[in-house]
C-alpha cells in the first residue's frame, strides 16, 4: 500500500464540525478505491471443492454486503435521506404548527415569500459578511501558525494540542464567555481597548462590531484545527524538493509560492470547504451573543441573524414549518453553490502559484 | 544561498517560540478566565477592572450549580447520548464502510457517492420533518430523539470505507476466501483488528461532536432533559444572569472534554494529521 | 506519515486467540450496553406514579414565583405527592408549552402563563381541564373581577386561577435623587411627575446634574409603564390589531422617544448581565417597578439595601404591567391534584406570604382588605409602605386587553426603540420597521 512519490492526496482528515456535515474528498471523480481489482479474482477463479460449499459461498458474497450495509443504509434512509426528501415537501405547504387553520399546499408561495422577504436577505447578508470575515483570517493564520509548528520544536506535542484546544471545547460555553468578553460595560475587551484609549464599543449593537465579534469567535475555534491539517500536509513534502530548490537559489517566499502551496493544494480546498459549510450554518454563536435572553432575533435590528437562527425563528418560535423548510432548502442550494465556487476558485488560486 | 527573514523550513526562528506562546496562550486564556469568573462571587464580576486572578468560590459556585439546577441530569443524559451514539457510529459505520470498500455488490457505486453527496447537506436542512417525525414516535423531549437520528454518519462510512481500503490488501482477503472463509469470518478476523486506528479516531471524534452538539438537541429536548449543551443555553437565557454560576457550569461542561482531550490528545492529533496526508 | 504497518495486525493468529475473542467479546458486550442503554433512556420516561401510590406533580414556571417554600409546605401536609418545579425563561417557557400543547405530551401538571401570552391559549380551551369541573365555581369571588374573566374562554369554561397583578410604581435611588439635589421623600417625588411628561422633564434636570448616572434603565421598560395605563394596548377585546391606529402606542413610543434622545436611558437590556450589574451599581436612578420588579432588585442588587424607594407612578398610580395565570394542560394525568395545588398555591395566605417575601402583589381581593398586606413595609425600600402602594394600583387599575400575539408584538416594538437607543435607526424608521415586524409577528 506505500507509495512513493510527492503525490500528497488529501483524504478528508477527521472532521468535527458542529453541525455534522463533514465535507466530501477533494476528488469525487477519482474512485479512491483504486486497491480493487476487476472481476475475476476471489472465489469465481477457485476451483469449487464441494458444490454447496461453492453455492454458501456465492450465496454469502451475493447477499451478505447488502446484510452489512443495511442497518447502516436503513437509518440513513429513514433519518436522513428521507427528511431532505421531505423538507422540500414541506415547504411547498402552508404548513403551521399550532395554527388552527389546516395545513394547504400552496406550491412555490413560499419560495416567492421568501425571495421578497428582507428579513431572509438581511440574514443571508450576516451569513455571508461573518462567513467571510471568519474565513479568510483563519486560514492565513492557520497557514502561518503551521509553518511555526513545522520548525524542530521541543514540545511539539504540547503546542499541537494547545492549538486544538478551542476547539474541543464546547461550542455554547464558548459562545457566553465570549459574550462576556464582548459586553458593552463590563467586557474585558472593552477594558483593554479603553487601556489603550479606544471608547468602550459596543460591541452587539452594530452590525459590523457584531459580525466582527462573531468572526472572532470563528477564528479563534477553528484556526487551531486548520493549522493542524496543513501543518500534516506540509511535513509529507519531501526535504528534497526544498533542497533543490535552495541549491537552485530560491528564496524562502519563492519556495513556498512554488512548493508548498501547491502541495498544499488539496488540503487547502478541504479546508476551504469546511469552513464553508460551518459558515453557512453557525447557529450558536449568533443565538447566544445577543444581550437579551431567549432571544432568537440576532439582536434588536436582526444585525447578527444568521440564515439558521431565521430558520430556527420561523419554525421555532412562530411554529411556521413550512417557510422554515423553505428557508433549509435555500440554504442547501446555496452551501452548494458556494462549496462549489470555493473549489473552482480555490483549485485556481492553489494551481496558478 | 539567500538569506530570509522567514526562518528556513524545520529551523527554528528567533520569534518562532514566542509566537508559539502568544498563540498558546491566547488558545487558552478564554477558558483560563472562565475558571477566573466561575470562582468569584457575582458581586466581583461587575468591577473594573475585572477580576483576573482566581477567587476562592469555585467550589460554591459549582455546588451551587448542581443544588439549583438539573445540570447533573444534563450531565448523565450527555454522556449517555455520546456513548450511544459513538458505539453505533463505529459498529455500523464500520460493517458499512467495510461493504464498501471491499465487497462487491450491487448499487456500490450509486449509494457511496449519495453517501458523499449528503457529507455537505446542512443538518438543518431536515431538522422539519425530522421533528415531526420524533413527534409521531413519540420520542419529544427524551433521549432517544437525539440519539437515533445520528446513529450513523455519512461521515463515519467515508472514513471506515477510505481507512480500510487502503490499509488491507485485497491479497488478504482473497487469500481469506480461497481458505474457504465466508464474509463474516472475514470482517471478525481481519478486518476488525486492522482498523482500531482509525475506529479510535473516528469514535473520539464522533464522541467530542455528540458531546457538543447544540442545535438539534436544542430543538428537540426540553429543559427538564437537557443534554450539557441545551442546559448550558437554558442557563444563560435565566431569569437573571447569575454570571458566576453560569461559568461554573460553563466550567464543569468544560470539563469532561478537556480532561478526555489531555489524556488522548496525541490521539487526537495525530488522528486529524494521519487523516490529511496519505502517501 | 505513514499508516502503521496493517500487516503487523495481520499477522496475529486469526481464530482462537485471545485478541480475537476478546475483541469479538468486547464488541459484543459494547453492543449489549448500547441497547441497554437505549432502551433505558427510552423507558425513562415521565411516569408521573411513584412505587406506593405517590403522585408527582410537575409545575413550570418562569422568572421567579416564589413558590419554593410553599412547595415544601404543601409535600409536608400532602405526604404523597412531591413537586417538582421547571422554570425557564420567559419567552422560552410559552415556547416550549405551545409546542407540547402541539405535540400531545411533555406539558407539566400546572403551568403559569403571563398576562401577554394568555388569549393565546385560551383560544385553544380544548388543551386544558375546564377547572369548573374540579371545583373551581366555588373560589369564583377569591379574584379580581377581570382577572378571574380574562382566563375564561367562555362563560362555562375556566382555565387559569390567577397568581399576580403588575400594578405599577417608580423604583428610585434615593441617593442618586439628593446627590442631584431632588428631593428623596417618596410623596415629594411623586408630587414631581404628575404626568409623564413632567416625569421626563425631572429626568431632564437629573442627568443636568451630572451625578454620573442616567436616569432610567431602558426605554423599552418606560414605554410599558406609559402604555401599561391605557384603556386599550395592542388588540381590540375582538382581537382585532390595533397597533397602527392606536394612539396610546404612538404617545408612549413618542414620550419613549423623547427620554432616548435627551439622554435619559442606560440603555441596558431588561434581564441582561449589564441591566443586573446596573442594579447593583446605579447606573440610574429610575425604574417601572411592577411589583414583581421588587424581587429583582432585591434579590440581585442586595448591597444597595435602604437606598432604593418607591414612588406612585404618574397619572394617578393606575395601570398594569403582568400578572400571571396557574393553567392544568389537558395532558396532566392528575388533574384533581394539580387543581388543588394550584387552587392552594393562589389561596391568600400563600399569595401573602409571596408577597410578604418577595414583593409579587396578590390578585386575591380579601387580602385588600387585610392589614397585613395593606400595612406592609419593605425596609430594602426605605420602608416604603409597598401594600398600600400596590393595593391601591391593584384597586385602581382598568383591565387591558392582550390579544393572541401581544407578547410578540411588543417585543416588536421594544425592539425598535432598542435600535434608536443603540443608534441603529432613527426614531421614525425603527416605527416603521416595528410596525411592519408587529403587523407580521401577528399574522
């Protein structure tokens, strides 16, 4: 199974994002499976010893893989294939919780509802301002914080783990102590920047003080967890490579612009992807940022209302099931497009270097 | 050779140390001023400065926490959902993963790239007919509507199924066959011993992601049976911020994780780097 | 890196040996555990019976009732019940019963619901026990008139016995007051606000004064107290919205408006970090004080004891801001015994001892006339004389109408006056933005 060679295939490392979604590898086409071998070898080219024998054989390799895929397929089905399905179901509706009135098909109304609501422009606009204010920090200085950890350190392990502590920590603790932080009168935060002469901000009221905050939190969870894969990514770059290049009279930034970055390439897009995908859907962070309790609006002026605490309104609070499984599908459709267009340009950027 | 202000590659710089320690402790200092808040009184919070030393009340704080709140019942209720969950990700998602990756059948193809589809699907996205659903069953409000829903990921499956095909040969199993070995023989004795690596990755992470998990516990548990998360929330969102209980419970919530993660760090590490390069 | 070398686990003997049978073990007892442990935590369900007979009793609440004591009281003379109280947010706790109403099960055996919420879940009677049909026809004279009618869907059926009534009063700092060279004799400060136009022009000359404190807490808390005095507030008794063309709502949000924008708000967020820390440290002067805002301040601000006093709030002491109700869902297995212990909790020696410890002011009229409400003082409130203050707003006030979506439609409007107040949006564009969010949350 070892192969040699710079070929550094990503394989998708060990996501943990909060919200379950992991990504999918960076080469869908490409059947990773490569150690099959055709039809041919296996039971078939034995000669048979006993006919029964041959036939509880066949039989077993014909209908056992469905036997061991089954309990797995059948959940997945009933719990996550099924609801997907059903969600587009329910957004074609009228569909209230509590409502006395009956549940009506109503075909595509939600959708035009949707499309003409500024609360759910509003909170695509939050999505995407925190989205890309988290994103892009955080891989930059994840890709600085690796090439640090990359060095003949002592204590390596101590520092790896140290970085990858924000991120086992658990994500609602981590949101109301930044919160702290974040208060307008008594947050830390605000004490430092008062040291310095800096007005005390207030930080959940503005829109970009909020989505800046927000990013923050982001950054600090996640930039531990990147650093770690390109960090992985950069140690199976062989010395070689470097050394002949440094012969060649290369610089330090030309060896990273031609070596590492494209080596680094298929990590790059995965981590652009996950961070896409959590992007899209952070929920606690703007649920619980807001000053008041129990609220579900993303502050007074819906300022850090994410599109997953709209649907989390909608179908929560105001029990309308239907808009909130329109609000779900929209956003499907757009962690799609967006994941799709971060690997095109991704794949880009990382190639042309 | 040129000379650069970056430090070469493997050599340790001037500032690559301190840095390193900046990055540490700003890593750890959110928590560390946890452990600062939930051992004031509520009084102490409200100063300015704030406080950044750790106080004597800790311990109040947190019995205050188990006598005035369930946060004990969240406690258990967590780690019984964790479990759950891990131990049938790993038994599931590895007969699966191991179908996929080496047998043969029918539909193979087509159900591992809706498996690979779904790893992108927002959760939420189902979160509607999935609640209607735990209704129907019966399940609102207990722990059950959060277990069974994620006793499988596509996640888990991807994982076993690229771990093992890389790692046992084909020659293996054949050879398993040719000995007259039916399937299961096979998955006991060969398969199963090979994959504890990646089983011990996948079940820490798959552990450490139930034990978080919010939004969909959130949505489905009640107040009265909580998971940590959903109680941590019900907390903060109290009739009054009590801020030092509030972090004590932040703390103890903390807690489990962060002692998980000091014991099996290197495992965990190591997991997320082996699982990001393959040669 | 490298994978570990596969065929170092290969090569371990195959069949028989104790790695392979343990691990088969292992994996064997894991799966055990894991349904055991399934289906544990399925039967864990709320069974509502103890072993011997005993019947457990949920109630849930939210903020705080004050019923603690009483419960133990009430499991010391009923030796086989035992209670067990969930409290949650305010805004979550009517979530939560709405969707359990919903979903057929998870309600506890009596439930509180506030004043904003109730028409609400009175148009859906079928989710709870007509309380008639356990006895309820004999306390008819215990309540308040319109309090014992708001919680009847119609004139058979009665769902709720009332627990508290807002009432209304000003909350001061007597410290902050002389510091600003007011007077801080209760009667003198409620000879300074007539009406509450007059109230802001004291807030004027307060903050003039530059103690370093604003004078009130937050505008979303005043424009309840000014709009908490009007005969009619977001619905008209047929439900009909009338948010747009009711012209109490705009004169409140106006005078609101004014306070903002001459500086008289703290600004804070009504039950935030901020807001409690607030109360502890004076960062104003001023609070609609409801009764039931006694027992906040007392509970959070306790070193600020003897400082604060209560004021008659302007025009005349009238008005209403909450007030509660004790339900018994449908869903409750023990409607009998719920009934009595909601029929005890509203009782008024309960209701007084409430009162007496935290400051929630009794709907029970009998308790008007007994001197040990009428009479009582509270020292954290310089003793002010808080049953005679109450008692009288309880007797004055004029019942205003909540429509189903009342409580969604002044978050709506508090939230607009949170943006002016934060600066996000000038007064007329967060009425318009509130207006269209309220018109909206009561579809």
């Amino acid at each position: 199974m070892k192969r040699s060679g710079p070929q550094t295939r990503a394989v998708a490392g060990p996501a943990a994002p909060g919200p379950g979604a992991a990504p999918p590898p960076p080469d869908p086409a490409r059947d990773p499976g490569r150690t099959e071998r055709g039809p041919g070898r296996g039971a078939g080219a034995t000669r048979p010893r006993l006919g029964f024998r041959h036939r509880l054989q066949r039989t077993d390799a014909s209908v056992s893989p469905y036997l061991y895929v089954a309990p797995f397929f059948l959940l997945f089905l009933g719990f996550m294939l099924f609801p997907l399905g059903y969600t587009f179901y329910v957004s074609l509706n009228d569909w209230n919780l509590i409502g006395a009135e009956a549940r009506s098909f109503t075909g595509l109304e939600n959708y035009r509802t949707l499309l003409a609501d500024p609360n759910f422009w509003n909170a695509l606009r939050n999505t995407f301002s925190i989205w890309l204010l988290s994103t892009v920090p955080q891989l930059l200085l994840a890709l600085g914080l690796a090439h640090l950890l990359n060095a003949r350190l002592r204590g390596k392990t101590l520092f790896r783990m140290g970085v990858l502590v924000p991120n086992v920590a658990s994500l609602v603790a981590v949101t109301i102590i930044f919160a702290q932080l974040f208060g307008r009168d008594f947050g830390l935060i605000n004490w430092l920047l008062g040291l310095a002469g800096v007005g005390p901000i207030d930080w959940q009221a503005g829109t970009a003080s909020s989505h800046i905050a927000i990013a923050v939190m982001v950054v600090w969870r996640w930039t531990g967890y990147h650093a770690l894969i390109y960090l992985a990514a950069m140690q199976a770059i062989p010395r070689e490579l470097y050394e002949a290049a440094s012969l060649d009279g290369a610089g330090s930034f030309q060896m990273l612009r031609s070596i590492t970055i494209p080596a680094l390439r298929p990590v790059i897009i995965f981590s652009v992807l996950i961070s896409t995908i959590y992007g899209m859907q952070i929920f606690a962070e703007p649920l619980l940022f807001d000053p008041k309790p129990g609220s579900v609006t993303g502050g007074a002026g819906r300022q850090f209302q994410t599109l997953t605490v709209y649907l989390y309104e909608q179908g929560f609070r105001e029990f309308d099931f239907g808009y909130a499984a329109t609000i779900g599908w929209v956003m499907f459709l757009l962690v799609v497009a967006v994941a799709l267009v971060n690997y095109a340009l991704t794949r880009r950027i990382s190639s042309t270097r | 050779m040129a000379r650069s202000r970056v430090p070469r590659l493997g050599r340790v710089g001037p500032l690559t140390y301190p840095l390193l320690i900046l990055v540490l402790l700003l890593s750890v200092f959110p928590l560390y001023w946890t452990g600062v808040v939930a051992s004031q009184t509520n009084r102490a919070i409200g100063q300015t400065p704030p406080p950044m030393l750790p106080g004597g009340n800790l311990l109040d704080n947190i019995g205050r926490v188990f006598e005035q709140t369930n946060f004990l019942k969240a406690l258990v209720n967590s780690l019984v959902v964790a479990t759950a969950i891990t131990v049938s990700v790993l038994v599931f998602c590895s007969l699966a993963g191991f179908a996929f990756a080496k047998l043969r059948f029918r539909g193979r193809q087509a159900m591992m790239l809706i498996v690979v589809a779904t790893m992108m699907v927002p959760t939420q996205l189902g979160v509607i007919p999935l609640y209607l659903m735990i209704g129907e069953l019966g399940w609102s409000g207990r722990l059950p509507a959060v277990i069974v829903p994620t006793m499988v990921t596509a996640f888990g499956v991807f994982w076993m199924r690229q771990f093992i095909s890389q790692v046992v040969p084909d020659e293996m199993i054949d050879a398993a066959r040719v000995d007259g070995c039916h399937t299961a023989r096979i998955c006991w004795h060969v398969i199963l011993p090979a994959i504890r690596p990646a089983a011990a990755v996948l079940g820490l992470f798959t552990f450490m992601q139930a034990w978080n998990d919010f939004f969909w516990p959130l949505v489905v548990l009640t107040p009265d049976n909580p998971t940590v998360q959903v109680a941590l929330s019900t907390l903060a969102a109290g009739y009054f911020q009590d801020y030092a209980l509030i972090l004590a419970a932040t703390a103890v919530a903390t807690l489990p994780v962060l002692v998980v993660f000091a014991v099996l760090g290197r495992q965990i590490v190591g997991g997320i780097m082996e699982g990001a390069v393959k040669q | 890196m490298r994978w570990r070398d596969p065929l170092s686990w290969i090569t371990r003997p195959a069949d028989g040996s104790p790695a392979g049978g343990t691990r088969r073990v292992r994996r064997g007892r894991v799966l055990a555990a894991t349904v055991a442990v399934s289906l544990l935590a399925t039967a864990c369900g709320d069974s509502g019976e103890g072993g011997d007979g005993t019947i457990e009793l949920t109630i849930a609440t939210f903020n705080d009732f004050g019923f603690q004591p009483l419960y133990e009281q009430y499991m010391d003379e009923h030796p086989n019940i035992t209670i067990t109280e969930h409290v949650a947010e305010y805004q979550n706790h009517h979530t939560q019963l709405a969707t359990r109403l919903a979903a057929g099960n998870g309600a506890a055996d009596v439930v509180a619901i506030e004043g904003d919420f109730l028409a609400q879940f009175t148009a859906q009677p079928q989710n709870f026990y007509n309380l008639f049909d356990y006895g309820a026809d004999e306390l008819e004279g215990r309540w308040l008139d319109w309090k014992w009618q708001q919680s009847m869907p119609d004139a058979d059926t009665q769902i709720g016995l009332g627990t508290d009534v807002g009432g209304l009063a000003i909350c001061y700092r007597r410290d902050l007051f002389e510091q600003a060279g007011l007077p801080a004799d209760r009667d003198e400060v409620a000879a300074l606000w007539p009406d509450w136009e007059s109230y802001l022009e004291v807030g004027r000359q307060f903050v003039a004064a530059d103690t370093g404190a604003r004078f009130l807490d937050s505008g979303p808390l005043l424009f309840n107290a000014i709009l908490g005095q009007a005969p009619q507030a977001f619905y008209e008794p047929d439900n009909t919205l009338i948010v747009e063309s009711n012209p109490a709502i705009k004169q409140a949000w106006d005078l609101v408006m004014e306070a903002v924008e001459g500086g008289l708000s703290a600004n804070l967020v009504q039950y935030s970090t901020q807001w409690t820390t607030g109360l502890q440290q004076g960062t104003f002067a001023t609070i609609t004080c409801p009764a039931w805002m006694m027992a906040f301040i007392q509970s959070q601000a306790e070193d600020t004891a003897g400082n604060w006093d209560v004021a008659a709030v302007p025009n005349g002491g009238g008005g209403n801001w909450g007030g509660s109700w004790l339900t018994v869902p449908s869903q409750s297995d023990h409607p009998q015994e719920a009934y009595e212990l909601a029929a005890w909790l509203t009782a008024p020696e309960q209701a007084l001892s409430v009162f007496q410890r935290l400051g929630n002011m009794p709907s029970t009229v009998e308790l008007y006339e007994n001197p040990e409400l009428t009479e009582f003082t509270n020292p954290f409130f310089h003793d002010a004389p808080v049953g005679r203050i109450f008692t009288d707003a309880a007797q004055a006030l004029e019942p205003q109408y909540q429509g189903p979506s009342s409580a969604a439609v002044r978050l709506a409007v508090q939230n607009g006056i949170r943006r002016v107040e934060d600066g996000q949006q000038s007064p007329e564009q967060a009425w318009e933005t509130a207006l269209g969010e309220a018109v909206r949350a009561a579809d």
